[in-house]
C-alpha cells in the first residue's frame, strides 16, 4: 500500500514535470521574429534617467514618474520580455470578417506590433524638454535612443531616455499691466485679488492657463459676455535675478495683459434686452411661431411660445433669471439652464444670446428651446444593494410618474415595492438566523412642487441659485423580521428644499408624521428567551418593549450639508452635514394628562416627545494622483424629554455600531452599548440586535489606485454607543450608559480593503479585525490570593492569531458592499 502511494506521488511529479516542459518547449518554439521586418524590433518598455543639475542640485522627486507618463505610443506587452500579445495578434490571423469570432478574439488577445523608432523617441524627447518648460524648468534638456535586446535572437528593444534637469523657476511678483483706467480695465485689475499666482510658487503652464480661465469667468460675471481666455497673455521676466541681487537666481516676474488685437466688442459689457422661450410642443410644429398669435404676453421681458398652452408661465419666470434691462452674467446664465433642466420637464434645453442688430449695440436676445419630455411614464427597477448593517439583498420598484401634474412642472410619483434583506459579510451568528432576514413591501406617493408652497413666501429667482421645492410624501411599508414580528410603519411628511448657492443646501419638514405598530408577533420566542435562565433580564425587557410598544410621532426636522468648492490645484476637500429633529410637543399640549403618572396618549398611542441631533464631518486629502486619505467624524444624539423621558427611543431612531460603513471589524449591531458584551442567549436567538441614543464614530482610510479597476485600502475605525438616563430606561446595565469615563469604552478596529471600480459601480470587500474590545475592561483575567482583581487589557494585539482558526472565524470580519463606506 505505501509503495503503490509512493509510485503515485512520483509518477504525478514526473507527469506535472513534463507539462512545464511541454510549455516551456512550446513558448521556446513562439518566436514572433519571422514577422518582424529586417532592421526593426518590437517596442516592449521605456526607461527614464533623470539627472538635476550638479552646480544647484534641484529636487527632482516624482519628476521620472511625471516625464514616464508622457512617453507615447506605450509599449507591447510581455512577459518575461516575451511580446505575448504581439505573438496572439499574427498566431489568430488576419480575420475574413471584421465582425467575426476570429476579428473578436484578435482585438481582445492580441495587439498589432509597435516598432521602436528614433523619430518617435526624439517627439518624446522633445515633449519632455516642453513639459519641463511649462512646469518652471527652464533650459532644462533631454534626449532618448534605442536599446536593442542583448539577445540577438530576440527583436525586441526599449527606449531609454535621459533627462538633465535645471533648478525650478518661482514666481516673485505677478502684474496686471493696464493702459488706462477704462471700466474694462478696472475690472481686469480687481480680478487679482482671487489670483492663483502666489508669490514663492512654481510657474506653471497649467495654473497660468487656470487663471486665465478664472479672470474670463469673473470677468463674463460683469457683463462682458464676448470675452474670451485666449485674449490674455502673460509675459515671464525670468532676468530679474541678475537685475537684482537681492533676489534668488530662479525668480521670475509675471505681466498679465489683454492683446492688443482684441476687438473692442469683447471688453464691453452687455445687457439683456429680450427673452424667447419656446416650449416645444407638439402644436409649435403646426403653428407659425414667429408671429405674435402664437406667443403669449410679454411679462418681464419674457416672450413665451406655448400654443397648447401646457404650461403655466409662473414656472419659466421662476426658472429664468435674466429681467429685461438686467447686465448679463455668467451665473444667471448657468443657473437658468440648469433649473430647467432640474424641473425635470424637458428632455433638451437649447440657450443661444443673439446681439441686437443695432450700431453700437450692447444689448443681447435670450432664446431659450425646449423639448418636452413624455408626460406619464412607468418604470420598473430590479436592484440589488447593501447597507451600513450589513444587510444585503435586493428590491423590485414599480413607479408610476406624471409630470407637470397641475401645469406647473409638478411631479406625481407613486411606488409601489416588494424587497429582502439577508447579512452579508460573516454576520450571521445562527443556522436558522431568526431576526436576521427581512422581507418589506408597501407603496409610496410623492407629489413635488418646483416652488415654496407657503403663505406670503416668495422667492427671488434672481438671487437664488436654485428653485426651492415643496415635497408632499405618503408611505406605507411593512416590514417582516422573520419568524420575529412585523413592523407596520405609516408615515407622511411635508418638507421644503432649497439653496442660496451650489455649496450650502438646506431642508426642512415642519410636519413629519409616523405611525409605527409590531404586529404578528412570535410570542412562543419570546416565551422561550424570557424563561431560559441563561437570558439576561435586560435583554428580556429590551424585548419585549420591542415588539409591545407603538408610537405616534408628529414631529419636524432640519437639515443642512455644506460641500465648499475647493480651489483650483488644491489637495484638500471638506464636506459637512448636520441636522436637529424634535416632535411630540404639539400634541403633548392637546393631549389630556394621565392620572396614573404614565405618558400621554393620542387615539390610545403614547405621545413621544424627543430630541435629536446629528454631524458628519469628511476632509479628504490627495496626497499623490494615485493616493488618497479619507477621513470622517460623525456624531449624534437622541433623547427624550417630558411626556417621554422614561420612554426608550424607537429603534428605529436610534444608532447601531458595526457594519460596512461603520466600524468594521465588528459585526453590524454587535458592538456596545458602553462596554456590554455581545455574549447573551438573545444573540444565539434573534442576531446582534444593540442598539443606543448616542453614537461617536471615527473613520480613517488610507485609498490606492493600482489600475482603472483596481483599488485598495488601508483604514482604522474607532468609535462606540452609549445610552441616556438609568438602567430602567434604557434597558441596559450601568456599563451601557454614558459617563465621563466613555472614551475608555471605544472600540478599535482596522484592515485591509479591496475595490473593483467598474465606473458605474464600485464592489468593495474589507477585511478587518479588531484592535481594541471595550467589554474587555468589565472581563475578569485573574484574582490574586489577596483578592486583587486584574481585567482584561481591551487592547487585543497579543491575541492575534492568524493559525488559529477559532481566532479568525470570530475576529477576522468580511464586510461586503457595493459603493465607498463614505
């Protein structure tokens, strides 16, 4: 028996020995040679040498990477120097049909050669000197050639390229050179003050060419709508230096002019004499639009062509900022085109500006065509998702649309929607994961009007960025916990959005209402978690206040998120949001006051009266084209008051930790609150269900870009949830609440992540562990013999374990999701 195993063990050897050979004889055989012509070899790799100047010694970090970059046409693939896709495009052959199997194969395994030749080195060459110049390098010099393989037998060869690099030129001074004190002119001089040109910064072609744009957008903000960047120019003074000797040698002036050859009509300013809107209805087509029987009344220099009359005219009076007699500008000009487009109307928006054929004429006719997009629709979406509790699975919409509901570019949509959610990611704790799959359906109505629907409110459309919305939204879903209980959620809202600017968006509900009831509930678990002894009595209540309490809410909201603009060339990106709910009060003071000291009620449902608040603050850092360092802080806090404050928070209010988008090397709903351990019956029966009033999170990841596919990560998570009040109220022990000792109980965790961007989507996989365990604090490690007690460090790197297969199946977390945790 043990020598037939060993004759097997060896005869396998020999057999897995003789198909490298084969392979190895057959690549050796791959020869592409015979298709090379005489006196070329096929181009598969470039080297750049890059070498500062011995005298001044410049820093030339990250320049080889930059000059690498330029070098075109790129080489053949290979490997180990074999041109392996060179080789497939003349194995395949030249297809008979270029739609065919063979055309197919040819373009996807092969590539058609590429020949190294001097002319193309010296283009590369020279576009290298080019780049240095516009980068601040000047007289700095470089040359390539041709290296062929040593092995003559192989046609192959690289291009080497050596750059010699002079000290970078900074800039000293920057001037706006202006021949008179004209209006023009006054303009061009104040738009210096936002320059991108600093003092002390290298001079570069691109940031040159960015302020030239700037100064035309700033410039077409006042009216000179004909302007143009390419009527700048600006001169470098590069002899300062030896002028000067206080001075360094690489300090150059800049001068900032207008051509001389600019027409006159380029720096005048304009103004808007008349506006055209044609709506592009199915009647334009049939009617005589130029004559005055198919256009409607001027009102505010606004002519509307709309023969069906679909449309109420409020809507483009809003939408359009330009008032007859108004200066043209830039902004008003984007901002109309783009609310048209966002009242969701119309398929195209065409703009033109005709100048008014007068002598001298200043003044511009706004034309604004429009086509029109189907009114009603239906739209059926299958899609697939995963959310920051690890729950994933996937969801059938069916909207139903109508568009200009009322005439007034109103949008109808009504939903109706069946989905499931399973845990993802090494989340499920049991075989038959009861509370860990959901199933919800239900329907929803949206009705969105393009203004403020509010008494004695109007907006300005000159002065807004975008049109404000009032929404009317109606939902009714359940949602099954399965083999738990049903949630029946009921809810309306009324809320407006608007903005004064693309940087600052703000909302507000003044009236949200919600109606939450558990429903069909599995009393025979409960039953048994409440009378097994091995329960803990908090989780016993948690529980049952679950599945035993309704709520009625009738509450408002306010939100606002903040995304500034960064500026040009910058590194650095912030984004922040915040928002504050509160309800209950109104109907607390309509409702009678119970004698028997519990809460209120409305219809027989107690009144929740609370409070909460929310932050989410991102700073984003590029540290090179292909790194980037993300950052996140988020805080939040919900707390009820009055008529409640002995009510827990609805679940579905509060804050869970853990999950994909959260700390990520703990499962979602498994961590805290406080330093609880997630160790009790409950957890066996119903999954990880923590859940608190106050959450402290922190986000930090490391992101790396190694193809246009591609991506990693390296992150750290840090943070934890805590409850308000006592014991009683929250349904957790003393260690669940918050106190002055809180940042001993955050939880620590980091990882490794990986990302598949395919544009126009973004699957990711983390792989995380925990560095720090909060419950270890409350863990008893030993008792000494005089009764000393010692804890558990929380600190947990002396326990990994990597060999251990216990270790990784409860310490190594798989988090699977589709889009950037934030």
């Amino acid at each position: 028996m043990t020598c037939s195993a060993k004759f097997s063990k060896s005869s396998a050897m020999r057999s897995n020995i003789g198909y490298i050979l084969a392979i190895c004889i057959f690549l050796g055989g791959c020869s592409v040679n015979r298709y090379v012509p005489e006196g070329q070899s096929i181009y598969v790799g470039n080297k750049v040498n890059v070498q500062p100047d011995s005298i001044s010694k410049p820093n030339v970090t990250g320049v080889a990477d930059q000059l690498e970059g330029l070098i075109k046409p790129p080489a053949n693939k290979t490997i180990f120097g074999f041109p392996w896709k060179v080789w497939f495009y003349y194995w395949i052959g030249e297809p008979k049909d270029e739609g065919g199997l063979r055309s197919w194969f040819r373009k996807k395994l092969g590539e058609p050669p590429r020949y190294a030749t001097q002319r193309i080195v010296d283009i590369n060459a020279a576009n290298m000197v080019a780049f240095l110049d516009n980068e601040g390098y000047y007289r700095s010099k470089a040359k390539g050639k041709i290296v062929p393989n040593k092995n003559k037998r192989k046609r192959t060869a690289i291009t080497e390229y050596d750059a010699y690099v002079m000290p970078r030129y900074v800039i000293n001074e920057i001037s706006y050179v202006v021949p008179d004190s004209s209006l023009f002119n006054r303009d061009l001089v104040l738009a210096k003050q936002k320059t991108l040109l600093k003092k002390g910064d290298p001079i570069r072609l691109e940031v040159i060419t960015t302020e030239r744009v700037r100064i035309d957008q700033e410039l077409k903000g006042k009216g000179y709508y004909y302007f143009n960047p390419d009527y700048l120019i600006v001169k470098v003074d590069s002899t300062i230096g030896r002028a000067d000797s206080t001075l360094g040698p690489q300090q150059v002036n800049l001068f900032l002019e207008v051509k001389k050859e600019t027409a006159q009509t380029s720096l005048k300013q304009y103004f808007i004499n008349r506006i055209y809107v044609n709506t592009g209805t199915e009647e334009n087509k049939l009617a005589d639009t130029t004559g005055l029987a198919a256009r409607g009344p001027l009102r505010r220099g606004i002519t509307i062509t709309d023969p069906g009359n679909h449309y109420k005219r409020r809507i483009f009076y809003d939408a359009i900022g330009f008032r007859r007699g108004n200066l043209y500008t830039n902004t008003m000009h984007d901002v109309s085109l783009q609310r048209l487009i966002n009242l969701q109307n119309f398929r195209f928006v065409k703009n033109r500006f005709d100048l008014v054929p007068r002598s001298d004429s200043a003044l511009l006719d706004v034309h604004y065509d429009l086509s029109p997009m189907k009114k009603k629709s239906l739209q059926t979406t299958l899609s697939a998702s995963t959310k920051s509790n690890n729950l994933g699975g996937s969801q059938l919409d069916v909207t139903w649309r109508n568009r200009n509901f009322f005439r007034g570019a109103e949008m109808l949509a009504i939903k109706a929607y069946f989905g499931f959610d399973v845990q993802l990611g090494g989340s499920r704790t049991t075989s038959n994961n009861i509370g860990n799959e959901y199933i919800r359906y239900g329907a929803s109505a949206d009705l969105s009007f393009p203004r403020f629907i509010i008494p004695f409110v109007r907006i300005r459309p000159e002065k807004s960025q975008s049109l404000p919305k009032t929404i009317l939204s109606v939902t009714y879903e359940n949602r099954i916990q399965r083999n738990f209980y049903t949630t029946r959620s009921i809810r309306g809202d009324w809320s407006y959005v608007w903005r004064r600017n693309s940087e600052v968006e703000h909302t507000f509900a003044p009236i949200s209402i919600n109606f939450v009831e558990p429903r069909n509930i599995n009393t025979e678990l409960l039953g048994e978690v409440a009378t097994d002894p091995n329960t803990n009595p908090s989780d016993v209540d948690r529980l049952f206040r679950l599945v035993d309490t309704k709520f009625f809410i009738l509450g408002s909201n306010y939100s606002v998120s903040y995304r500034p603009t960064p500026r040009p060339f910058s590194k650095n990106q912030v984004a922040m949001s915040g928002g504050i709910e509160w309800g209950g009060n109104i109907l607390s003071l309509l409702a009678k006051k119970n004698d028997e000291g519990y809460p209120k009620e409305f219809l027989k449902v107690p009144i929740l009266q609370y409070l909460k608040v929310d932050g989410d603050v991102r700073y984003y850092r590029t540290i090179t084209p292909s790194i980037k360092w993300a950052n996140r802080i988020l805080v939040g806090a919900a707390k009820p008051y009055g008529n409640s404050k002995t009510m827990p928070i609805p679940q579905f209010k509060q804050y869970f930790g853990g999950g994909s988008t959260g700390i990520r090397a703990f499962r979602a709903r498994s961590l805290g609150p406080g330093s609880v351990a997630p160790d009790t019956l409950s957890i066996r029966l119903l999954g990880y269900q923590s859940f608190a009033d106050i959450r402290l999170e922190f986000n930090s990841e490391v992101r790396m870009k190694f193809t246009d596919i591609i991506n990693g990560a390296i992150f750290l998570d840090a943070g934890n949830i805590w409850s308000f009040g006592d014991s009683t109220r929250a349904a957790y022990p003393g260690t669940a609440l918050i106190s002055n000792k809180f940042l001993k109980q955050v939880a620590v965790g980091g990882g490794i992540g990986l990302r598949l961007d395919f544009s126009y989507l973004i699957f990711r996989l983390d792989l995380a562990t925990p560095f720090r365990k909060p419950w270890y604090v409350n863990e008893i490690k030993n008792i000494s013999d005089e009764g000393v007690v010692e804890y558990k460090n929380p600190w947990v790197f002396n326990e990994i374990n990597f060999g251990s297969r216990a270790w990784r199946k409860e310490n190594l977390i798989l988090n699977i999701a589709v889009g950037l945790p934030f």
